[in-house]
C-alpha cells in the first residue's frame, strides 16, 4: 500500500548531531534515488523514543534500542554507503508495498 504522505525517516546516533547528518545525507541520496519522497530528521535516541517513523536508520547499538517504534528500522554499518542503504531500503520498503 502506497503512502498518500511523505515517508517519515530518522537517522538515529546517540546524541543526533555529528552521524546522524552524516546518515540523514546519505538516506535522502538513497531514497531520492529510489523516487520515495520522505522528511528525514537526524535525532539521538531519546528523541526517536517520542516520535512515530515510518522507517528508523542507525546502527546496531541504537537500533537494537528501538527495535518497535518503526514499522521498518534499517541497521547500518558504514554512514556513507549510499548504495547499501539504497539496497536495504528497496528491500524493505518493496516489501511494505512504499515504492513508487
């Protein structure tokens, strides 16, 4: 089911300054390249915790910390790897039925 609405993205690092723009970048490359139009906000973990994502984006050790906020959380090992993202997020969101 397609989304009538831009997809909601965080980028997560534990204190949402320095990686989390660093990833927040590389997310809105990776999904621009996928046609998917999506807010993305840099966040720390505190933060994710009140809000209410489609799709979470960070590393183990953050988002093994919010494992059911998201309907979709992607874990990331390198912050500028635009091409695994991309894969990750087209898996994903396929499977979600959100690509356009």
């Amino acid at each position: 089911m397609a989304l009538d609405r831009p997809l909601e993205v965080l980028t997560v690092c534990g204190v949402g300054m320095g990686s989390s723009l660093m990833l927040k970048m590389t997310a809105e490359s990776a999904l621009r390249a996928l046609g998917v139009d999506a807010r993305v906000e840099c966040v720390d973990v505190s933060t994710a915790r009140g809000k209410q994502p489609d799709v979470i984006i960070g590393q183990d050790m953050h988002t093994s910390e919010l494992p059911e906020l998201a309907p979709v959380v992607v874990t990331i090992s390198d912050f500028l790897d635009s091409d695994g993202l991309e894969s990750a997020l087209r898996e994903r969101l396929g499977a979600k039925g959100w690509l356009p």
